[in-house]
C-alpha cells in the first residue's frame, strides 16, 4: 500500500539523546528579540530625525545604536536611510511609542536595566510628542 521508510528518521525521538543542532538559551533568544525591537526603534528615530531634528533624537538614536550594539555581541550596527518622503510625525511617534514599549517588555523580562530604562524614556518622549499641545496655542 505505502511505501516503508528506509532511512533514519532526522528528528530526535528518542529519550535522552541528544541533537547535533546548537540551541539557543531563553537569554540569547531575549537578547535577539531586545535587539531588534531596538533596531527598529532605532530606525524610526532615523526617521524622525530626517524629519523633524532635535538634540533629544541625536543623542536618543546614539544610545540606542550603543544598546543594539551590545545585545549583538559588538557586531557592527547598519543604519538605514530615511526614506526620501517624510512619514507623517505623529505615526511615526506613534510606531517608536509601539516599538518602545516592546523593547520595555522584553527588557524587563530579560532584567536588563539599562535596556528598560532608555525604553522607558522613549516611551514618554514619544507620548510627550503625541500630546495635544493646547497650553501653546494660548
């Protein structure tokens, strides 16, 4: 009726064997997941800056390439270029406000303080900048 397997099966069934292929640790993963919540964040700093620049967002995309840089191991940081169209600011600060928050929670669970702080202060820039400036227009 069907045809009978001839070769060893790939996947490890059985109890206590071990597998030839390396494993990451839930540390390494973390790592990999803060890292790149960070990247993007980084990335929509960019883009903020290209539109709108400000000291807060230099010194802002130059602590977080330093934090992706060090959850990478020192592996060297590539940059994107801001698209040659401005976004819309205040979805942009929305999508950083999204992204920071991300990076806060995998921070927090990885016990990485330095990581949780700068997320957080992110946060709160991003929600600065989404406020209806109201006490301005008086």
């Amino acid at each position: 009726m069907y045809e009978p397997i001839r070769a060893k099966s790939v996947h490890s069934t059985m109890a206590g064997t071990t597998s030839d292929f390396p494993h990451r640790t839930r540390e390494e993963e973390l790592d990999i997941q803060l890292a790149g919540h960070l990247a993007a964040l980084l990335a929509v700093t960019d883009e903020l800056r290209a539109t709108a620049p400000s000291a807060d967002l230099d010194a802002a995309a130059e602590r977080l390439a330093e934090q992706v840089t060090r959850l990478r191991g020192g592996a060297g940081l590539v940059r994107a270029v801001p698209a040659s169209e401005p976004g819309d600011p205040r979805a942009l600060h929305r999508r950083a406000h999204t992204l920071a928050g991300r990076a806060l929670v995998v921070a927090a669970s990885r016990a990485d303080t330095a990581a949780a702080i700068l997320s957080a202060e992110r946060m709160d820039a991003h929600a600065e900048a989404l406020e209806p400036r109201e006490l301005a227009s008086r």
